[in-house]
C-alpha cells in the first residue's frame, strides 16, 4: 500500500503520520514520518506489488529479517499485516 502525506499508521505505542515519501525500491518504499511524540522517525513498507504477491508471508519474512542488520538503523516499531 501507497501511504499517503498526512496518512496515519497506529503502532505498538504511538501513532505514525507520513510526511513524505523519501525512496523506493524494487522490494519496498521508505518514508518520512513524524511519531505522535514528535520525534521524526523512517517507515518502510512492502510496495504493493510484493504485499499482493502470493508468496506475501515468505516475503514479509524475509523482509523483516532483512531489517535486523548492524548497518541498519534499530527498528523501534512493527507493524505486520496478519497473514
């Protein structure tokens, strides 16, 4: 999914407002977004030709594993769609 300036994403503990888009891939979109504490914080989504893929958990997976790296910054939130 596409998301929106202004759209809002709720968390585990805060809610999330896209500011902008600021990259996309082959694999995912990043954006800008500000955390309702007002600390500026990154959201990287699948872009919709992989969350309608019929192998979409396989990839969520993947995706997800692909964010825990020591050259990536600390994921503070995730918000995963039920399978």
């Amino acid at each position: 999914m596409v998301f929106a300036a202004g759209w809002l994403i709720d968390g585990t503990n805060y809610q999330y407002k896209i500011v902008k888009a600021i990259g996309k891939g082959g694999f995912g979109i990043t954006y800008l977004a500000k955390r309702n504490d007002g600390l500026d914080v990154v959201v990287k989504t699948l872009n919709d030709t992989m969350q309608n893929h019929r192998d979409f958990n396989d990839l969520q997976a993947k995706f997800m594993k692909g964010c825990k790296h020591r050259h990536i910054v600390k994921i503070l939130d995730a918000i995963v769609r039920p399978c």
